[in-house]
C-alpha cells in the first residue's frame, strides 16, 4: 500500500467516535494556545500603561526668580497627569515608600523641596542640578522597572529642556540690551568723532593764526627796540631844552627885583636866548614833521632800493654764466640795503603806532616856539613889563618842562612797550609750539575716536538682536540641540507583531509534538507487512503534515482576524509557515520514532535549545557563547528570521535562505526516520521489554 493512503488510513481513526474527533479538534487548536494566547496576552501592553498604579510625590516649595515665582514641580506634575502615562496617585513621600514596598505602586516618581530652586539657581552665582527621584521594586516586576526608566529618561530631558528655554531666552534678551547699548555708544563715538573732527580744524586755524602772529610779534619787538632808542635821544635833547629854560627861570625869579637893571642891561642875551630856543624848537617840530612825513616815503625808497640790489646781485652774481669779481661787495650791499628797508619800514611803523604822542608834542613845541618868539620881540621892553615878561618865563620853563615831561614818559612807555612785546612774542612763541602740539594729539585723538566708532559699529553687527520670534526659536534649538531622529524601516505595528515571528514556530513545534503523541510515527501496518523503509517514513509523516497544515490555517485566521496581525507578505507566510510545519513534522516523526518513548523527552529539549538560541526576543549576539555557537544549527534560527522579513517587510534574503535550509533539515530527518524504520523491522529484545514506557 502506497505511503498517502495509509496516511489516509491513519487520519481516518479520527473519524471512528467522539473522542477520538474531540482529540483531532484538540489537536487543531492546540497550537492556539501556544501562538494566539500568549501574543494575546501581551499584544500591546504600552497601550495599558495608564493602568499601573505609579505613585506621585511633589514636595516642591518653589522659588522666585526676578521678582515671579517659579513652580516647577506643580508644572511637571500637571503635565504627567495630563498625559496619562501611568496611572498617577498624588501621595505623600511615606504613602509612596510603603506603597512601593508593598506592592501597592510599582514606582513612585518625587519632585524634592528645592526643585524649583535648584532649577533657578542657573540664573545665579551658584548653579545647581535638580533631580527627580524615581523610586522602584523590582520584586514587584522587573519589566515595569525597565519601561519607568525610559519613560523618566523622557520627562526628565522635558523637564531640563524647559528650564534651557528659560534660561537660554534671558541670555538672548541681554543679547539684545548688550546690542542696543552697543549701538548707543556706536552713536555716541560718532558725535565724538565730529566734534573732534571740528576742532582738530580749530586746532590747525589756531596753529596757523599763532604762526602769524609769532611773525607779526618778531617784527613788533624789532621795530620797538630802535623806536625805544629814538624815543632816547628826544628825551635827551627836551632834558636839554627843559634845563635851560629852568635856568632862565631860576634866574629871573631869582634877581626879580634886580631883573630891571639886568634886563636893561642884558636885553640882547635875553632876545638871543629866546631865539635859541624858538630855533631849537622849530628844528625839533620840523625833524618830526620831518620824521612822519618821510618816513613813508623812506621806507618805499628803501624797499626799492633793497630789491634793485637784490636783482643786480641775482643778475650778476647768481644768473651769471660768469659772476663779476665784486659779487661780495654786491651780497653785502643787497643784504645792507634789505636791512636799511627793514629799518625804515619798522620806523614808519612806528610813527604810525606813537602818531598820538608825536601830535602832542608836536603841540608843545609850537607853542614853545611861539612863547619864544614873543619873548624875542618883548625883550627891549622887558623892562617896562617885567612882571609879564617873568610871567611868560616861567610859561615857556613850565611848557619846556612839560615837553621834558612828556618825552620821558614817552620814552618810558616805549621801553615799557619793548619789554612787554618781548614778553609777547616768547609767549605767543610758547602759544605756537603748544598750538601744534595740541593739532598734533588732536589728529591721534581723530584716528582714535574713528578706530572706536568703527570698532563699536562692527561690534554692534556682530551682536545678535534678535525679536520674540527669533529668541523663541533659537531657545527651543539650545535646549534640545539634538534630536533622535528614530526612523524604522519596517516597524512592528505593536509588541505582539514583534514576537510573533518566535511564538508562532513555537505554538508549530507543539503542534506537531502533541500530534505524534496520537500518531504513531512509524504505521505499524507497514512495518508488519515489510514495506520499504520510506514508505514507512512517509507514511507516518503526512499525517502530521497535513494537521500541521490546517494547524497553521486555524492559528494564522486567529491572529489576523481575531488579534489584528498584520502582515506584508501574507501568501508568502502562510506558505512559509506550511514549510516550516513540514520540516517541524519530520524532526519531530525522527526523535519519536528512533529514540521512542525518550524522544518525546528529546522534542521537549530540542525545543528548549531552539528557544534560547533563535535570537527571538534579544539578539543572539547577546547571549552566552554556547547559544551563539548552537544557533547556525538549528531551523528556529532561520525561521525566525524569515518570518520577520515576511510579517513586518524587509528584504527577502533570509527567507530564501530558510527555504533553502529548511529543506535539508526535513529530508534529512526523513532519511534518519527510513533508518529507525529498517532497524525496527527487526526485532529485539529491547523492544519486546522496552525500559521505560510513556
């Protein structure tokens, strides 16, 4: 009898009573134990975290921060209830201990008294980190300790991220004082800058004008000096005039009341007296009408006499092809002659300056003049007039005095002149030098004031200014420089699509161990009637394959339709998976029909070796050595794998690779059944008196 009829036969024993159909029944669903109600009971637990009682503790007293008062802690835990992350219970410190101890919170989350200071002392001389203390028990549940620690891991970077933001804002908020203050003094430099412009043009008009005048000062003071020496000897010559006539004075008060005889005795002395000094002041009046008349003319008549020397002297001495022998004698005319222009343009000057005084004594000595003349004439006639002839005596000695008077204090005031004008020209001299001086530090102090009205422009553009909107955005960007940007490629849409790929070979696995706890794995039928090895093999093994198939119908309409499994290749795994049930069939059909009653003990092993070392929940890099050497060489490893790439997408490498492998393992497990078949168609004493029997 060919190997699918008495596959047939076998299946058909189900069909004989109620027990036996209940027992397929069982056998069909049996995988749903495994693969359905495991996924199911933890398909997405982060979807029900809002159910796990998590203990809350804000003992935060607050601060304040610039006259406002900051909560932190309010603010963090306002937030927390808001999200529902767990379900929060607001309790005191000791209620969350004890709670955490007993069992009554699996954590507790507590926000110290200074929270909110320590968060605004980052503002202050003495920052300082604050903490949220997180409190767990991981005798309660471990896995619940894992997830609070990510979750903390997030309120914790919210909560540093939020006092960033205020922080950050104030520092952009001086930004923009610092600038506006900077721009200020930007602006302020520049007034400066042309106030100082303005007066390094007074500072250089100042040097200039003092330069001038030190010129103007030079030529006063020369001019002075032979104004004073002139004013000298007219002083000498009225000491002269004065004394005479004081003598004459004297006299004729002397003797008045001899001055009868004597002047009827010396009436041409008399006469010739007075003529002398009519005489004497006519010169002196003509030698200054003299004076102030030709001086004008003196100076012109010398200046043009000092340039015809100097174009003789440049004609003859200096254009020359060949200078004349006298070009010394000519050098010292010129330079006299220029001198002698000198001289009489300081003198003309001169009398320009003192015309007042000139004037005045010009006055006098006309009168002088007239008094003396009258005397002349009166003086035959002294005799008979005395007493008026003494009166006019002792008028021309007090106008001769007066004229003495006034030369002295001409004299005087010219000397006085001469020496004050030196005084001025060393003055103004000092006045000149300061005056460069000062255009001198004027001019750094213009190069200075520009340096610093540029420097404090350049800097004003390179301080930031920045309005609401900016500080807002580059405050959110500082406090949380760095973002994850997580991407999966080919996401699990829940926790239990992520274990399927493990739980469903394990739910198969079962199936078809449970299932060779009914069928037998080798038909006894064919091992009586001596057929062929692998018909034996076969026999036993399509059975269990055709189970395990409507096993994997029964389990994947369960997951996808009942739990909302959802896959990327659904053909392609459930053809998988009908591969995988083959190849788990024959494994399985080996183990029980070579070791017997220890096979099922070995299933059990193989499956355990499989778990651990398949990489189904951590990777196997993960994991001790001795897993990672076994995990080449066991089929849950590929299939796993596999199943990952066809249930939640990915390249398909691994799955062809598993299709490649799994076959293997399933020939090669039906080969080693064929052997077990050759070997128990002979019998022994070990199975007519089996050791242990299951």
């Amino acid at each position: 009898m060919r190997s699918p009829k008495l596959a047939a036969l076998e299946l058909r024993r189900f069909g004989r009573g109620k027990l036996p159909r209940a027992a397929l029944v069982a056998l069909l669903l049996l995988p749903l134990l495994y693969g359905a109600l495991y996924l199911w009971s933890f398909w997405d637990p982060y979807s029900r975290l809002d159910r796990l009682p998590v203990a809350l503790v804000n003992e935060d007293k607050g601060a304040v921060v610039g006259g406002k008062q900051i909560a932190a802690g309010d603010e963090i835990a306002e937030k927390l209830l808001d999200s529902r992350t767990f379900a929060w219970h607001e309790v005191s410190s000791a209620e969350a201990r004890k709670g955490v101890e007993d069992g009554t919170f699996y954590l507790s989350l507590t926000m110290p008294t200074d929270f909110s200071g320590r968060i605004a002392s980052s503002s202050g001389d003495s920052p300082e980190t604050s903490a949220l203390q997180v409190r767990t028990n991981d005798s309660n549940n471990y896995v619940v300790g894992s997830i609070s620690r990510t979750v903390f891991s997030e309120v914790r970077a919210s909560a540093s991220a939020s006092t960033s933001r205020g922080f950050l804002d104030k520092i952009f908020i001086s930004f923009s004082d610092i600038h506006g203050k900077t721009v200020e003094a930007a602006e302020g430099a520049d007034a400066l800058k042309d106030g100082i412009d303005r007066a390094k043009k007074g500072s250089e008009d100042l040097a200039n004008g003092l330069t001038d005048a030190k010129d103007g000062s030079g030529r006063l003071v020369g001019g002075l000096q032979r104004l004073d020496s002139a004013a000298g000897e007219l002083e000498t010559g009225a000491r002269k005039v004065a004394g005479a006539t004081q003598t004459l004075a004297d006299q004729v008060n002397g003797v008045a009341d001899e001055a009868r005889p004597f002047l009827r005795d010396n009436v041409k002395t008399i006469a010739h007296t007075a003529e002398l000094v009519a005489d004497t002041s006519k010169v002196v009046r003509n030698h200054l009408d003299t004076l102030a008349r030709r001086a004008p003319e003196v100076a012109k008549v010398t200046k043009a006499t000092a340039e015809l020397s100097d174009s003789v002297y440049q004609e003859l001495c200096t254009g020359a092809a060949e200078p004349v022998s006298q070009c010394p004698r000519l050098k010292k005319a010129k330079d006299s002659a220029a001198e002698a222009a000198e001289l009489a343009g300081d003198v003309n000057a001169l009398v320009k300056d003192a015309n007042g005084d000139v004037d005045r004594m010009r006055g006098q000595l006309t009168k002088l003049e007239k008094q003396a003349r009258e005397l002349k004439a009166s003086a035959p006639d002294l005799a008979r007039d005395l007493d008026r002839a003494v009166a006019k005596i002792n008028a021309l000695n007090s106008g001769a005095q007066k004229v003495a008077t006034g030369a002295d204090r001409l004299h005087t005031g010219i000397g006085s002149a001469r020496s004050g004008s030196s005084d001025l020209d060393q003055g103004v001299g000092q006045l000149k030098d300061g005056a460069f001086r000062l255009d001198g530090g004027i001019f750094k102090l213009v190069d200075g004031s520009g340096e610093l009205a540029g420097g404090l422009h350049d800097g004003a553009a390179q301080i930031p200014d920045y309005d609401k909107d900016q500080r807002d955005q580059r405050t959110e960007v500082m406090a949380d420089p760095v973002k994850l940007a997580s991407q999966s490629l080919h996401k699990a849409a829940n926790y239990g699509t992520g274990f399927a790929p493990y739980f469903i070979p394990l739910s198969l696995w079962v199936g078809a161990m449970v299932a060779y706890m009914l069928i037998q794995p080798m038909n006894r039928r064919a091992l009586a009637a001596g057929a062929s090895a692998w018909r034996i093999a076969f026999a036993g093994w399509l059975p269990v394959v055709a189970i395990g198939i409507l096993q994997v119908a029964a389990l994947m309409s369960v997951l996808h339709w009942g739990l909302g499994l959802e896959m990327a290749r659904a053909a392609g795994t459930i053809g998988f998976l009908v591969l995988v049930t083959a190849c788990f069939s024959a494994i399985v059909q080996w183990l029980n029909a070579r070791f017997g009653a220890a096979g099922r003990i070995l299933v059990l092993a193989v499956l355990m070796l499989q778990l651990t070392s398949a990489g189904g929940t951590y990777p196997v890099q993960t994991s001790p050595g001795f897993f990672n050497a076994l995990h080449p060489y066991l089929p849950m490893s590929y299939i796993v794998d596999a199943l990952r790439r066809l249930i939640t997408g990915g390249e398909l490498g691994p799955v062809w690779q598993a299709c490649a492998v799994l076959p293997l393992f399933t020939a090669g497990a039906l080969a080693l059944t064929a052997i077990a078949a050759r070997r128990k168609q002979v019998w022994t004493m070990d199975r007519l008196h089996p050791d242990l029997t299951l």
